[in-house]
C-alpha cells in the first residue's frame, strides 16, 4: 500500500516544484484564468475596440512591461505579463542593417542589451546573439524577438499596438502583420493624420492608434477618410478634458490615456484608485508602467459594474 502511494506523492511533488517556479511579479489573487483576448477576425477586432457603455477597459502595457528579470520588448516579458490579465501590448520596432524588423525603443543597442552602437548598423545575425537587459542593467538570458516572432506569438493572446521607429516603413510593417495573418489583433500606431493616411491607403482593414487631442485632429482625419471603426485614440499624457471623451465616444472612437510617467506617479502616491477614476471620467485604456497595479485597479472595476466581454477566454 505504501509503495502505491509514493508515485502519487512524487507527481504530486513535481506539480508544486512546477508551479511554484513559473515566474510571476504579482501576488494574492489578482491573476485569473479569463486572460487571452481571443479575436479571429478583424470584424471582431472593431467591434472589441468601438466604444460603447459596457466597453471592456484594458490596460496598455508600455514597451510590454518590464519589470526585474524580465527586459522590455522581450517575448518573456509578453508572456509574464499576459498570464496575469488581459492586456494591450505597446511595444516598438526597428530594423536591423539586413532589413529585419526587430523589438528595439532605443536607436543603440547599449542601454538595453550586452551590444552597442545603432541597431541599423548591426546585421540580425549579430543581432540575435545579443541578451536583454532588464530594468535594473542586469544581463538576463533572453534575446532580441523579430516582429514575426512576435506576431507569432501573440495570436489568440493579446493584442498589439505597434510603435514603428523613424527609418522603418509602415509598408514593412503592413507586410509583416499581413504575413502573420495578425489583422485581427494588431493596431499601428501614427503620430499625424498624414501618416495615419498612409497607413489607411495601405491596408484600409488595418486598425490605427492616432494622436487626437482636439476636435481639429479627429476633422483631419476624418478628411483623409479614414472610417471611424479603424481608429483608437490616444489623448495623450495628461487627462482629456469631458468634451473631447464625448466627441471621441460619440464617434464610436475608445480613447488611450498615456499614464506613463506622471499619472503613473500620482497614482503611486494617492493610491491605485486613480486609475479607476480616470477610468470613470472617460479614459477606456491606460497605456501604463504599472500594469499590476493599474490592473488591479481596472479588474475591480470591471467586478463593480458587471463588465464582461465574449472575447476574453
């Protein structure tokens, strides 16, 4: 009797060694399992991101959420990260000496990985012999992703908005996301309505993250004729004022507020509450440093006001 049950206790054993090594940076019982955004389509993906009374708010994490151990615009740092919540991934790319699109913010490889000198200077065999930095310079074992890789990994996770760095096409990136078949969760983000047209005339099914911080940046747009179901709006680093959350809700438009840096700041200091109330006041994302703590923030209120969505799985 007692040998039959030592296998038992040995795979018991194993599971929790398992467990307990699965690499997480929150605690208590803020993870839960209904955390992928599942989108198949990107008819699905408009009408996830149209405002409307019950729209689901999301977190954006800038740069993908770096944290100890984990780099930013690392897959790792994805994955840490998405089996917490349902997420928005922000993350930026450039291109290598060879033409490969890469995850890099920075235009030298110096702060963020064991290399140095300008990514476009430096082949991706090179490349991807390099490891990532963390938050804290330490040397992790993790590597520079290739957007393809990254589309590849992200499909039925998350979704993405796109930074593309100066020097890199909007037309590579259209033909990355093309080639991944990820139209249905991926966003480009564009800083003008002239590169937002660019974008539109490219691939007019492709979701865009424009700059409208008046009623003047949403008419130019609209004179490019970009339909309103294609656009998400970031409102920038400092809160909208109601009036231009009503215009931007009245066109079906979600808003993303940048609380990266000083909001983020506020809301270390008040409290996590922030973040609720720049929920309750108009913003639908917070693009954020802090996704736990914003996360916690926006599950809460999701519990409080019945808030579910068919495409969280």
């Amino acid at each position: 009797m007692v040998w039959r049950t030592i296998p038992l206790l040995i795979v018991s054993l194993l599971v929790s060694l398992f467990v307990a090594c699965l690499p997480s940076n929150i605690g208590g019982d803020f993870r839960y399992n209904n955390h992928r955004i599942d989108l198949i389509s990107v008819d699905e993906l408009y009408r996830f991101l149209t405002y409307h009374e019950k729209r689901y708010p999301l977190i954006s994490v800038h740069r993908g959420g770096a944290s100890k151990g984990f780099p930013e615009n690392a897959l790792e740092t994805f994955e840490n990260n998405f089996r917490q919540q349902p997420i928005i991934i922000e993350c930026d790319i450039r291109a290598t000496k060879d033409g490969v699109l890469v995850l890099m913010h920075d235009e030298t490889l110096d702060r963020t990985t064991t290399g140095t000198g300008q990514v476009q200077d430096v082949e991706f065999s090179a490349l991807k012999k390099l490891k990532l930095k963390d938050i804290e310079g330490n040397v992790t074992p993790y590597r520079i992703p290739t957007l393809d890789e990254t589309l590849q990994w992200g499909a039925g996770k998350v979704i993405f908005t796109l930074d593309v760095k100066r020097g890199v096409s909007y037309a590579s990136v259209i033909d990355a996301i093309r080639r991944n078949k990820a139209e249905a969760y991926s966003v480009v983000i564009t800083y003008s309505a002239d590169q937002a047209a660019v974008v539109h005339q490219l691939a007019p099914n492709v979701m865009i993250s424009a700059s409208i911080q008046s009623a003047g940046d949403l008419l130019r747009l609209n004179d490019h004729s970009i339909p309103d179901n294609r656009l998400v709006a970031f409102v920038g680093t400092r809160e909208a004022d109601k009036e231009l959350y009503d215009l931007l809700h009245g066109h079906g438009i979600l808003c993303i507020l940048g609380t990266l840096g000083n909001l983020d700041k506020q809301a270390a200091v008040r409290g996590d509450t922030v973040y609720t109330a720049l929920i309750e006041r108009g913003a639908d994302i917070l693009s954020t440093d802090r996704p736990l703590e914003a996360g916690k923030a926006l599950q809460a209120y999701r519990i409080k006001h019945k808030i579910t969505s068919r495409f969280i799985k």
